[in-house]
C-alpha cells in the first residue's frame, strides 16, 4: 500500500517512541521547511476511550490536525484466532488515503491513538521527518514482534534499529518550562511517543508530564480541564458506597460516622456493607439504627454468609451496575480515615472513569497506589512516587495499581466494565486482581509469534485509566497489622500503630490550647488542672478495668506492689493488671510530659512512673482516702466521670492550704508536687460512683 502511493504523497508511519529511517541515504541539498498545515495526523478509533482522549489532548496542545478513522464503527478485531489483527486498521488507512492522492506535498503520518502522545509540535515533527531524507519513515526498534521468523526480511542497518516494533531507553527530562521524554541511547528528543505491551505503562508514566500534565514552574496543566460542576447539575449523581470490613479495624465507629457525614445529600447514598469479622457486628449493628432512617437501602453482609472478600467486592459492584439509577460506585476499606467530609464531591467534580483520593499511614510513604510494577507485576516505586505521597508534585495521576478506596462511574460498569468478576484473578488479592483486569496485565506479554495470546495484543485495550488525585487532603491509612482484639477496649492499646488516631479518639480536643491560649488553671497552689481525656478516653478506661473487675478492695496488703504493703491504700486496678503500662507511660511522655515543663518551668521529667492506677471510690468499699503525700515528684489525677451525674461528693483537699477542689471535670487532671508540700486527703462521696486514673511520677 505504501509503495503504490509512494510517489504521490510521503507518507511518514509512527509506531514507536522516537523517529528513524529504514536505512540511511545520500544527502540531498537543504531544503525549505515543509509548512505545519501540509501535515495530517491519521489514527483509528472505533471507541473514544481513556487513550484515544489523551492522544487528542496533546494533538491538540500542539495544534496538530487529526484525522480519526472508524468511528462509531465495530471492532472487527481479527477473523481467526491465529491472526495478530490490524488488518481493518490497515483497510481504513488505504480508504482514507484515495482522497489525498493528488496532494504531493502533503505528509501523512500513522499512529495508534490508543497508545500514543505527541511530545513535540508539528514544526519539529516535520523538521526531523526531513533530515530523514525518505519519503517513507517507520519507527523502528532492537527488537521484532510478533514474528522472529521474519527478522532476515528485514535490511541490514548500519546504525540504529533495525526492525519495526517499538521500545527504547527514554527518559523523563524537564526543559524550558514543560516536560520532554529524552531518549538517552542517541540523546534525541522524540516528537511523538508510543507504548505498547510491556511499554505501556511507562507511556501513562510520560504521559502524566508530558505535553503539559505537570511542570515544576506551574504544577498540573490539566487538573482542571473537562471537570464536572455539580452546581450545574440539574439532578445531582446518585452513589452506591461500598464498604468492606475485611479485618479487625481499630475505631470502626468513628469509620462508620464519618460515612454517615460526608458532604453530600444523602437521600442520594445507598449503602452495601460486607463485615467479614464476628468483633465488629456490635458496632455495625449500632451503625444501622443511626443509619437507617437516613440512608436507604442499606444492604448489609455479615460474617454468617461466609463471603470471600473477591466475591463480596463483586456483589458491591455489581450492585450499582445493575442499578441504571447509579450514576457512581465508591469503594472505600475500613481502614480508610477519611478527614476531608468533600471527598466524595471532589472525586466526583474531577470527571475521571476510575479515581481515588490518596491516602498514606502517618508519617511513612506507605500509600494507596503505586506508580510502577515490577516485572512480575507487583509494587516498584516509580521516580515520582515520594514527590507525589510527600505533596511536592500536585495533580491527578495516571497510574496502574490503586486500592482501599476509589471511585467508579457507573455507566463505565456497565460498559467496559460490564463482567461480574473483576477481584479474583490467578490467586491475586483482590485489589490487585481487580487493577491487573482494569489494565489488562494480559497486554504486556510478548511472545515469538502469533498465538491465541499474542492476537489479543492488537484488539484495542479496555483502555480504562487510573487515577490517583492529591490535589488535596483527603485522609490518611490506618494500621491493622497488630490490632488485638482480646481486650474490652482494644483502641485503648494503639497509641503506637495509629497515633494520630488515638490523639483523635481520647485526647481532649482543647488540649492544645494549653500551650497556645493558657487555659491551665490554678485552683490551689502548684496544683494545675487542665483538660487531658476525651469523653471517650474516660469511658473506655472505665470499661476496661470494670471489664477486668479485679478491684484491689482497699487493703494494706497488696502483693502488686515493691515490700507487698500499702500505707494508703485504695480500691484500685493497676494499668500493669491490664496490659496498659507500656501505652500510659508513652501518654504520659507524650502528652503529659509536654504540661509539666510549661507549668514547672526549668524540670524536665523522665516520664517515669512504677504506679499508674485506677481508683474506684463507692459508699460500700471506699468513700475517702486520709491525708498522705504520694511517693512521686509530681502526681496526676484524671477525673474519669462527672460529679453531679454520675456520683455526688468527693473531690480533693489540699491540707496544707486548706484548699479543696470539690467539683472535678469529666476528662481534666490535677497535677501537683507529690511529697513535703501537698499533703491531701480523698473527700468522702456521699452517692454513686467516682472514677480517677492515678500516676506517681517521677518517684
């Protein structure tokens, strides 16, 4: 075809990354450059899919003109399996072609929309297209595919590759204000590159810099192109949020409220839950009789279903799929904490067929994505990887693993993600096996020649890209690894895998002001009351040590202690008993440590304590506690429930000032010289239940 056309037109083919003759010729004089509008781009496209939107992105960025073949048409992808396809590509290109014939200055090039951007403008294009000096041009490479058998067809060259395939050395590198793909073997700039098969996902790679996707001097170029403005709407989208308890997972009620508060209407949410672990139907079950006058319908599978987590993540889905009504599917994993209630909003508005906020584990580059996979097809980290979880490079990426939390449109479930099993795959996790489908993994293999594998590489792809955005602060990853639940209050004990989440939970939210707005008071002398515990914090200390229920009764002989006698003893459970030391003594380093040094100016303390305890004050065990100086440098005592509700009397008696604090709050503590010059006494309750959380510190 080329050859009965050769001599009326030049016809310039573009299959691979960077430009190159067949085999070299004679010089020829220099000639004046060929006008842009004397170039005309052709490509087949029977779908508009992800790629075929990019590839006209950059074209026209470029001002490219563009001639799209087989619209609308079917894919004829081949007649028998033995043959590797192209062929109607082939029959649309010679088709379009007749109507040119009488242009003899026109210069046609070819390429695969689908897995092809332009990195350079038509002047370039055209200016490297004549140092060539042929007429025709095919990229070409070190490499021949699909055929080995073919490879003595091919001219002998004295430099540069030799067959026509694709793949080379390329680079990312940044110039004069935008992003270029630099081929290190020959130090060329290629104008247009091409990925295919194992090559192409360091195309999506390229693709999110190059033409203008991200630069360093103004960030994402196309982070707000094509968005969809939910104002504008006249119905806003309808959701199915699909959520997955596939473990144990610390604060699940906060996970659950946090659902029930993102920033959208919620007659337009539906709810698909899957529990898969016995611990949590309490709090589901909570979580339904707050929801369901709310949200509806709410379909929830418990851990008597005996559902795989493939098989659950596929009835989600497969929920809104058969719902012509919903318009989005969001996935989201337990251990998501979702901090930005617009989340939702925000995947929405950003228009992508398949997106999900980033989120990482506090403080490490563990994230929810992956910009690169290993040649076995796992995690490798791609360059841009830390710029992207630290917030150095801001936008919306093309990537090819995304899990825990993603959002999908509907119409694209029940299009090109029309089958019903997408998360089981060769053994796969199920977010893995449902990226691999989305990406079609199968692409990437290359054999020796035609086979039943090797004809699927010319079908046209899914072509359903993933994004990741960091656009903004969406969240972050919990940690499940180590979540024991073998305790009443199991949150209590995550002060080390998830503290930002524990501070959260039970430290009072008007802690920081201590240090910003000088709220510690001083209702007797040295003795500092400030906030510390949430309510939660109380509640669940108080549980814990009710749920253990070995109470100490108050006696002088005590075996938990050094010489087994108390002088002063109190009706007490220690934090040793229950496994807390180790978390209260890092609260204490941690939070308490901090108060000290502001109200004590000049001590440092070890935050080193032998006795942290729990006292339970009652009118049948102990009412009071007699005067006495505790063997510490410094005590704190934490109120733990509420006068006035929960018990009435009590308090504390600073004996030597004769100063007494007889209203304590829920949540604040006291904390004060332990020995010489504040001896106190336990006021007596008088009704109910007190509660206080006990440390002798620095003893």
């Amino acid at each position: 075809m080329a050859r009965s056309i050769a001599g009326q037109l030049a016809l310039f083919l573009g299959f691979a990354i960077h430009l190159q003759p067949v085999h070299p010729a004679e010089p020829e004089p220099e000639r004046s450059p060929i006008p842009a509008d004397e170039l005309l781009i052709f490509t087949v496209a029977t779908k508009e899919r992800d790629g075929y939107h990019r590839f006209m992105q950059s074209a026209k960025h470029f001002n490219y003109t563009v001639k799209v073949l087989g619209q609308g048409e079917e894919w004829k992808s081949s007649e028998t399996v033995n043959s590797i396809g192209g062929g109607q590509k082939v029959r649309l290109l010679k088709s379009a072609l007749e109507m040119y014939a009488d242009r003899e200055k026109l210069v046609v090039m070819y390429l695969d929309c689908y897995d092809v951007i332009f990195a350079g403008g038509p002047e370039e294009l055209l200016r490297k297209f004549q140092q060539a000096n042929h007429k025709v041009v095919f990229a070409a490479d070190g490499r021949i595919w699909p055929d080995k058998r073919l490879s003595d067809k091919y001219p002998v060259v004295r430099s540069g590759k030799r067959f026509l395939n694709a793949g080379d050395e390329v680079l990312l590198k940044f110039e004069e204000g935008r992003g270029r793909a630099w081929n290190s073997v020959y130090d060329t700039m290629p104008v247009t590159l091409h990925g295919n098969g194992p090559t192409k996902l360091n195309l999506h790679y390229f693709g999110n810099y190059i033409p203008n996707g991200w630069t360093r001097e103004s960030g994402c170029g196309v982070c707000d192109s094509d968005l969809l403005d939910l104002d504008t709407l006249q119905e806003i989208p309808k959701v199915t949020i699909g959520v997955f308890i596939e473990q144990p997972t610390p604060f699940l009620p906060r996970f659950l409220d946090i659902l029930l508060n993102l920033d959208y209407p919620k007659e337009k949410l539906s709810f698909f839950i899957h529990n898969n672990e016995v611990y949590h139907e309490k709090h589901i079950k909570r979580f339904w009789e707050k929801a369901k006058h709310m949200i509806k319908p709410i379909k929830i599978v418990g851990p008597e279903e005996y559902l795989s987590q493939a098989d659950a993540r596929n009835m989600g889905m497969d929920i809104c799929r058969q719902n012509k009504e919903c318009d989005y599917y969001f996935s989201i994993d337990a251990d998501v904490v979702l901090t930005n209630p617009k989340t939702l909003k925000l995947l929405i508005e950003q228009n992508r067929k398949m997106i999900a906020p980033l989120v990482t584990r506090h403080g490490k580059l563990w994230s929810n994505f992956w910009g690169a996979l290993s040649a076995d097809g796992y995690y490798a980290r791609s360059e841009d990887y830390v710029d992207i979880v630290q917030g150095n490079r801001i936008g919306v990426w093309n990537v090819p693993f995304v899990a825990n939390i993603y959002l999908i449109k509907g119409q694209t479930l029940r299009s090109e993600l029309k089958d019903r099993n997408y998360f089981a795959r060769d053994r796969l996790d199920s977010d893995m096996a449902l990226c691999r489908n989305v990406r079609e993994m199968n692409l990437q293999r290359e054999k020796d020649s035609p086979s039943v594998e090797t004809f699927h590489m010319l079908r046209p792809p899914k072509g359903i890209f993933m994004y990741i955005t960091n656009r903004h602060e969406f969240g972050r990853l919990l940690s499940t690894a180590n979540y024991n639940t073998s305790h009443h209050s199991n949150d209590l004990w995550q002060i080390f895998e998830n503290p930002v989440d524990w501070k959260e939970i039970y430290i009072n939210p008007n802690y920081s002001k201590i240090f910003t707005e000088n709220i510690v008071e001083q209702p007797c002398p040295d003795v500092f009351w400030f906030p510390i515990f949430s309510e939660t914090a109380c509640d669940e200390l108080v549980q814990e040590m009710e749920h253990f229920g070995q109470w100490s009764g108050g006696k002088h002989h005590d075996s938990r202690i050094a010489g087994g006698y108390e002088n002063v003893p109190t009706d007490d459970i220690h934090m040793k008993q229950v496994g807390l030391e180790k978390v209260w003594l890092h609260f204490i380093r941690e939070f308490i440590a901090p108060v000290t040094l502001k109200v004590f100016a000049g001590y440092y303390t070890k935050g080193h304590a032998l006795l942290n305890f729990v006292v339970k004050y009652t009118t049948e065990r102990q009412r009071s506690l007699r005067p006495h100086h505790d063997s510490s440098t410094f005590t704190i005592n934490i109120a733990l429930n509420k006068v006035g509700e929960d018990f009435q009397g009590g308090g504390c008696k600073f004996l030597r000032y004769n100063c007494s604090i007889e209203s304590p709050r829920k949540g604040w503590s006291f904390m004060h010289p332990g020995r010489l010059t504040h001896l106190h006494e336990g006021l007596p309750i008088l009704k109910g239940t007190r509660y206080i959380a006990v440390s002798f510190i620095d003893p």
